[in-house]
C-alpha cells in the first residue's frame, strides 16, 4: 500500500505528529504516530469525517479534505 502522510497537530500544545493514509483494495486505512491503523470506510468522501473524528478524540486537528 502506497501511504499518504499528513501533520496533525495536538490543540494543547501545537506539537506535530506525521499521520498516514492509503487505500489497500476497497478500503481507506488511516495509520496514526504510534503506528496502530484503522481501516476507514470505502469512499474518501466517507473517510475524511472518521479521520478528523479519529482526531478529535485524540485531541488533534489537521487541514485534510
């Protein structure tokens, strides 16, 4: 699988962290900065709220669209 990186960043402290993304097959995968991934939905369209809620609840943001 080909990967996509992209920062997030922590609200608290603006710290960065090197996040990835790709698609293997029929599903988009999100890999996070420890390196644990998550299969995402079948479209990017569908996929791009789970990442920024993925965030969320880690307490970062990124400008991914």
């Amino acid at each position: 699988m080909k990967w996509t990186r992209f920062t997030a960043k922590y609200r608290k402290d603006d710290s960065k962290h090197l996040w990835a993304f790709g698609k293997d097959g029929q599903y988009w995968t999100l890999r996070d900065h420890t390196g644990y991934e998550r299969t995402l939905e079948k479209t990017w369209a569908d996929s791009v709220p789970m990442i920024h809620l993925i965030l969320e609840n880690h307490g970062m943001f990124s400008e991914i669209s």
